[in-house]
C-alpha cells in the first residue's frame, strides 16, 4: 500500500493524480492483486463499467474486475483530458480513457469518459466510485 | 435555497436523497432558474450527459441545460435503484434514470446510469458532479 501513500512533498492532488495512474496501471497489469490495493474494499463503494448495471461494493466489484482480467490479453490505456479536484479528504478525477484491448478473438478500441472519486483513508488515497461510459468515437490525435 | 436546506428532523442520508429528487425535479422542469438553485456554481464542477464530452464548469454545464431544455418539449424521469453513501460533507447517490422525453419530432425513451455527486456547502446540498451514461434497453417493469 506505500506506493499509494501521500508523500509530504506532494500536494493532494498530486497524490490524487498519482493515484489515479495506479488505478490504470492497475488495470493494464490485469492482476486482481494489484487492483486490490487501489479500492476501498467497503459494502458502499461503486463501479459502472461502460455499458454494465451498477455495480454495489467491494464484492460486486472485485469480481467485476476477476471476469474482464480473465476475457482479456492484453489491454493498454492512455488518459487525456485529466483533471482532478481535491475537497479535504474527497477528490475526484475526470479523464478520457484511451482503451485498446486484446481479447482471443482479436482487438477493440474505445473511448471511454471517466469520473473516478478517490477517499483519503489512513494516507492513502482509495478509489471509492468509478463511473465509466463510452464515448463517440473520434479522429485519432497524438495521445499519449 | 430554501427547499434545498437540511432541516433537524432529516439525517444526512435523507437530505441527499431530497436534494437528489430536487434536481430531477428541476430537470423535468426545464427551467433553467430551478436548474440554477441546483448546482454549486464553481467552475471545477462536472457534467458529462450520456454520450457527450466532459463538461467543466458551471458556464459549461449551465449552457448544457439550456441546450437540452431548448430543445425538448417535455421530460418525465422515474428513478429506480436509487442507491446514497453520505461522507462527511460529500456524498453520492447512484440511480437509474428512466428517461421519457417529448421533442419536435417524436418521443424518445432512454435507460441511464447516473452518479451525483453532493457536497454540503452552507446547510444545502449542492450538485458538484453528474455523470449520466447509457444503459442498453430492458424490458419494462413497473417503475415509478
């Protein structure tokens, strides 16, 4: 959990940041492990994948995460468009996700609007709400 | 402001709620003076209506509004799996929105996934966050 602690020499939402590139790097290493450090693993947190019901609590969402890992190769996401806001020990993140997946079947590309809400627990920033739906797909630009 | 006001007798959790049906009332208003009474009016608020980029800001969002409300005639939302977590002075509701709205042209009847986002600024709780995305089709319940 260190590497989602807050550092002195950063501000929040540096670490709010930081936290949100560990929640993609999370999710481009397809390791439930990892992903389990960056969840507040509570009854009340949230995920909507783009285009899935609601999903309700640490349960509902692990297993969310257990059931794309499994139908996925491979997966690389770039963010643009990243902005944070910190309010005390809430913040939130609004980034568009860049998501090429490899699957058995062959490859996907989306674009994917993103607001993430992240709790400061014990000095680390956990993710509480992913909120993802998908977006019209554009020209491709210079994204990194 | 008034109606949007925690009175004693209501929990943080009731009053969220109310302030969530309050914004889907202003909604079906399509008065953009009730939308106002809504909002925090700051420019790092959210709004992403489903299908559409990331709006930022309240002259972003309230511009949305006028869009939307210019150009529908009538709209009549039901709710259904309204879900609330409270957090200290933040808190966010998850909710389906059962979307029937009149155009020009015709009707339309969308399925949406929505996160609110409230925060408690001066006893009211105030809309900082809305991100509404599609849900595909379902066969239709008794929803009210």
């Amino acid at each position: 959990m260190s590497s989602l602690a807050t550092p002195h020499a950063e501000t929040p939402e540096q670490a709010v940041r930081a936290a949100n590139r560990s929640f993609y790097a999370a999710f481009e290493s397809l390791d439930l492990a990892q992903m389990e450090t960056i969840w507040l693993q509570e009854d009340w947190i949230e995920c909507v994948h783009p285009g899935w019901d609601l999903l309700l609590g640490w349960e509902e969402v692990r297993e969310s995460w257990m059931r794309i890992f499994a139908n996925t190769q491979r997966v690389k996401i770039a963010l643009s468009s990243v902005w944070a806001h910190v309010e005390g020990p809430l913040a939130w993140v609004a980034c568009t996700e860049h998501v090429t997946s490899a699957f058995a079947t062959g490859f996907d590309e989306v674009l994917v609007q993103a607001t993430n809400v992240f709790l400061l627990r014990d000095g680390a920033w956990r993710l509480v709400v992913h909120h993802a739906s998908p977006l019209p797909a554009k020209p491709k630009g210079t994204v990194q």
